[in-house]
C-alpha cells in the first residue's frame, strides 16, 4: 500500500537563528530556509538571494549550529566550503534548529 504523502502542516517546525543580528525565524522541514525567512516578513533583510537554485551563490552563509540537507545533488558549494559549514539557503532544508551566521 502506498504511502500517503506528507503535507507541509504535518513536517517538523524549527527555529533559525541569524547572526550577527539576532534575529530569527519558524523553519518548517518542507521549506528552504530563504523561503521560511520571507515568509515571516523577513525578506531582503536578512539574505540577499538571486538565482534561487544554488548556482549564483549570493545567498552564502555559514552553518554554525544545526544541520540542513539539500534536495538537490550538488548546490554550487565546493567540498572545502561544506567541509567549513557554508551552506546556500535558498536550497538547504533545516533539519533541527539551526543557527546561520552571515557574511560581514
């Protein structure tokens, strides 16, 4: 028997933190973190975004508590910037609470 399919309503809902600002922010599970941030009002003050699909990378940020995963294969990151916890918010889902530190 097949599934029944997950609804937005039914995902886990967690808090982003932004830093240096202190402000954060309801992240459900089915939204990426950019989306959640306009969504509570918080659009262009916060991240500024372009492309939306990981290529264009104006939205880079660093991961400092948490974890996020990525709905597609390869966001426009290299390994040594994962491995240094940078993430694109506009295609990383959070999976816990997460805090995100943006560049100065």
């Amino acid at each position: 028997m097949p599934s029944a399919p997950v609804r937005p309503e039914d995902t886990p809902v967690f808090t982003a933190l932004v830093e240096p600002t202190g402000q954060h922010f309801s992240a459900p599970a089915s939204m990426t973190l950019l989306n959640a941030a306009e969504q509570a009002g918080l659009e262009g003050m916060l991240m500024d975004s372009s492309c939306r699909n990981g290529t264009c990378r104006t939205c880079i940020s660093k991961l400092t508590r948490g974890q996020v995963h990525y709905r597609i294969e390869w966001p426009g990151l290299s390994l040594d910037e994962k491995r240094e916890g940078y993430i694109l918010p506009c295609v990383a889902y959070p999976q816990s609470d997460v805090t995100i530190e943006l560049p100065v």
